[in-house]
C-alpha cells in the first residue's frame, strides 16, 4: 500500500495569517512532504482569533510550488454557493497543473450558518451537500448543465475552463465512525476521511480504523483508486513506527496535524522541517 504524507493547518488562530500558511505550505514542498491540506472556517469558537480564507492561501500556494497535492480539509459546502466553487476549483486545478483535492462536509460549527441567516439544520445540509456535489461534477464537464433541485439549481449554463484532473477533482468527504452516513456519501466518491467519537484517544485504535476500511470496502465493492486519510500527529522519530499498522489495514495519506494545542507556528516550521518517514512503507521514489 502506497502512503503518501501531508501536513494539515488550521486557519484560525495565530494560523489565520495568509502569509504565515503560504510560508508552511512552500516549506512542506521544500522539505518532501506530499500534500498540504487546510481547514475551512468562516469564524472560531474564539471570536477575538483572526480567519484565512483556504481558497485564497490555496490559490498563493498553487502559484508557490509545483509537485504538493493541495485541498481544503473539509470545505463546508453546504453554505456556499456551488457556481462559485465550481469557479474557484477547476481555476485552482488548472493554476497547480492538476494537483487539487476538493474536501466537502457538512461544517463542524452551526454558528457558521445560522449567524448568517443560512439553514443550520443538519438534515437540510446533509441534502444540499448531496445536491451540491452532483451539481459541482456536472458544471466541472465544460458541458452544459441544468439542475433544478431543492437547493441548487442551475439553468442551461456552461463552465469553462474544465479542470485538468480527469474524470474530475478527486472528492473526499468525511465520516464520524461509528455513524455510517458520511462514509456512504464518501464510497460514492474518490475517498474518506474518517474521524472517531472518541478524538482524546491518540493513536487511534488501528482495529477500529480497519472496521472503517473494510465499510467503504463492501459499499464500494472494492477500494482501487480510493483514498482513505487520517489525521494524526507524530514525531520525526515515531512517525514510520506510528503510521506503519494503519498503512497495513489500508491508509493511503497520513495527515500530519498542525496547530496552536501542539506548539503553535513554531513548532509546525519544526515538524515540517524533520519531514515525513524516510523511507516509509510503500512510499513510491
């Protein structure tokens, strides 16, 4: 199994400074890490703390390397508009020559809608993610498109330019086991991110993420071609020991988690810099 490494940022906090994520992301390039993912966040449960906009950073480091996977771990797609994202992605993907990864959930904070007048009822943004990612994989053709759903609606209308990737921008959702709807949406898609109802147990039970796998194994009939990401932290020291029994049960992208409970921005420049394991299982040369 080949696994490949990313670091994950917030962009609230001390991370919500554009500059300061453009500067990890071009260092996580430099440095042989795989991938850069963010958060994506509106406001934080501080009010006082300062917010980047991901698609703006993603944009500065699309123009800033050349090789890195890029994503917004998870976009909450259900209050944005989905002509505008569509917009925003194929324009990334064409930028970084084909390296985006398009992350969509639900949004972990209510207040992100309703503060704006959006529906934060979890059903209702359950059906509009669902709506929104058909409506996204059509206007993402270059054909022309006409949806007229419950809560996207698209009338006679053509995007172009297309994405680079073909079929299309690999799509990850996320899924909070042991609940099983988020990792139905994801199987219908290009991967999974799974989270756990008990996020202080670190690491994760590598038993209880191999019951993840094997679920998106039979709902897809298979996993070729499917990604599957866990978040998680490590050392420079521990990291090939740590990430080695969960590559066996099927991970495919360690994402090395970033942030303010860790050390802050110092410590990300130091964990960046150590790099991924060298040589880690299945890492391709």
């Amino acid at each position: 199994m080949v696994v490949r490494y990313a670091i994950g940022l917030p962009n609230v906090g001390e991370f919500g400074d554009p500059r300061i994520l453009v500067e990890l992301g071009v260092a996580a390039e430099e440095h042989g890490w795989d991938g850069v993912y963010l958060w994506d966040h509106l406001l934080y449960h501080h009010p006082g703390w300062p917010v980047a906009n991901p698609t703006v950073v993603m944009g500065a480091l699309a123009a800033r390397t050349t090789r890195i996977r890029l994503g917004v771990l998870m976009v909450a797609l259900p209050r944005r508009r989905v002509q505008t994202v569509a917009r925003e992605t194929a324009s990334l993907d064409v930028l970084s020559g084909g390296r985006l990864v398009f992350g969509a959930g639900l949004g972990s904070m209510d207040s992100e809608y309703a503060a704006f007048g959006e529906e934060a009822d979890l059903r209702v943004r359950a059906a509009r993610l669902d709506e929104s990612l058909d409506a996204l994989t059509a206007l993402w053709s270059g054909e022309r498109v006409t949806r007229r759903g419950e809560h996207v609606v698209a009338e006679d209308v053509q995007m172009l330019p297309t994405p680079v990737q073909r079929p299309r921008i690999p799509i990850w959702c996320p899924g909070r086991w042991p609940t099983r709807a988020g990792f139905r949406r994801a199987a219908r898609w290009d991967g999974a991110m799974p989270t756990f109802t008990h996020p202080k147990t670190v690491p994760v039970p590598v038993a209880e993420f191999a019951d993840v796998v094997e679920f998106l194994r039979r709902e897809r009939g298979g996993l070729d071609g499917f990604d599957i990401a866990l978040e998680g932290t490590t050392s420079a020291a521990d990291a090939a020991s740590v990430i080695e029994p969960y590559a066996a049960a099927g991970l495919t992208w360690w994402v090395e988690a970033l942030g303010w409970w860790r050390g802050g921005v110092a410590d990300a420049r130091t964990r960046i810099a150590a790099g991924p394991p060298d040589p880690p299982s299945g890492r391709p040369s």
